[in-house]
C-alpha cells in the first residue's frame, strides 16, 4: 500500500462545476483502481491525498500532473503504509470557500463531525487540518 499527498494551484477560470465533473470522473475511476483518498479546496489551491497499490497511484498522480487545469503540482508525502486513511472514500472533497465562516461544502452530505476519519494518521490530520485552516484565496 502507497500514500502520495500533493498540492497544486487551479488555473483562473475553473468553476465549481468544472471541479466537480473531475471528482465525478476521479470517483469513478479510482473505485475501478482501488485507490482511496481525499480532496480538499481552499479558493484556488488543492490538497489531495491517494491510496492505493504504488503502481497505481503513481499512474493516477502522473496523469495529475500533465493536467492543464492546475500548476504548481508539488508532492509533499510519498510513503509505504501499512494501512488507509482514507478506506471508504473513492474520493471524497471538501471546499473551504467562505472567508468569513470558512464555510464547508459537503459531497454526499456527510455530517461535519465525519470530516476526517478518527483514526486516520496523526502527521496526516494535522496537514490537513491546517490546510482546511488556511484563510481561503479567491481568484
């Protein structure tokens, strides 16, 4: 088992719907490659975390990173794991898009308190909860 984090910047322009055609597709094709992860949005920049056989997460992350839509794709953990973070989400994504709430918009209305899985790794909580923590940029 793999786990690879990394952040990146959107090109101007993306729209929320063009966000979420991507993470439909990403869904989809991630069940079919057993890969489990996260997505969070902060205005423009992502954090994303996948899972998954090595093999097929590199696949997943090189197609990433030939994407148009974003720049700046920056790997910040690539490691062997014993276990997944992340074992009941294709993909699951968070926005923080409210500068003044830092409002989430929840995919398939999970409740607040299931954010994070509890059990998850706790270097890999904390990176991610300072990026949802992180004043949100607007384009």
């Amino acid at each position: 088992m793999y786990r690879l984090v990394y952040v990146s910047t959107a090109k101007d322009g993306i729209s929320p719907d063009q966000i979420g055609d991507i993470l439909n597709v990403s869904q989809s094709n991630n069940h079919e490659r057993l890969i489990t992860g996260f997505l969070a949005h902060n205005g423009r920049h992502f954090m994303q975390a996948l899972e998954g056989e090595r093999e097929e997460v590199l696949d997943v992350y090189a197609r990433i990173n030939a994407d148009p839509r974003h720049f700046g794709v920056v790997q910040i953990i690539g490691e062997t794991i014993a276990g997944r973070a992340f074992p009941d989400w294709a993909m699951n994504y968070f926005r923080v898009d409210d500068p003044r709430g830092h409002t989430m918009v929840i995919r398939h209305d999970d409740p607040i308190d299931s954010l994070l899985p509890k059990d998850m790794p706790r270097e890999l909580l904390h990176l991610f909860t300072r990026f949802l923590d992180i004043e949100p940029v607007t384009a």
